[in-house]
C-alpha cells in the first residue's frame, strides 16, 4: 500500500515536471516568437525611413533641377533684356 502511494507521488511528480517542461518550451516559444516580430517590425521601420530618405533625395535633385530650368528661363530673359537695351 505505502509502495503504492510512493508510485503515485512519483508518477504526479513527473507529471508536473513534464507540465512544467512544456510550459517553459511554450514560454520560450512566446518569447521567440515576440523577438521575431520585434526583428520584423524594426526592420519595416528601418525600410520606411530608408524610402523617406530616397523620396527626400529625389524630391530635393527635383527641386534643384528645377531651380536650373528657372534659372536658366531667367538668364534668358535676362540675355534678351540686355540686348534690347543694347539695341
């Protein structure tokens, strides 16, 4: 009877190590699992501020091409102005 009682405890002591063994296999799971979006999400946002950059780069060479255009427009008119003078 008593060998018995001391099998049971065993068996229930197993049992919750095994228990405890799969809740930290799930634990550590979860905290991978968290670490990987973490990775993912932090590699979107580098992605996006790398494209804001690029847009910002293109938006200004866009802006200083079309300060030449006008730039020379002006020297244009102003070339035509000096010869009207002249003439």
């Amino acid at each position: 009877m008593i060998m018995i009682m001391i099998m049971i405890m065993i068996m229930i002591m197993i049992m919750i190590m095994i228990m405890i063994m799969i809740m930290m296999m799930m634990m550590m799971m979860m905290m991978m699992m968290m670490m990987i979006i973490i990775i993912i999400i932090i590699i979107i946002i580098i992605i996006i501020m790398i494209m804001i950059m690029m847009m910002m780069i293109i938006i200004i060479i866009i802006i200083i091409i079309i300060i030449i255009i006008i730039k020379d427009k002006y020297y244009e008119a102003y070339s035509l102005i000096l010869t009207t003078i002249n003439l």
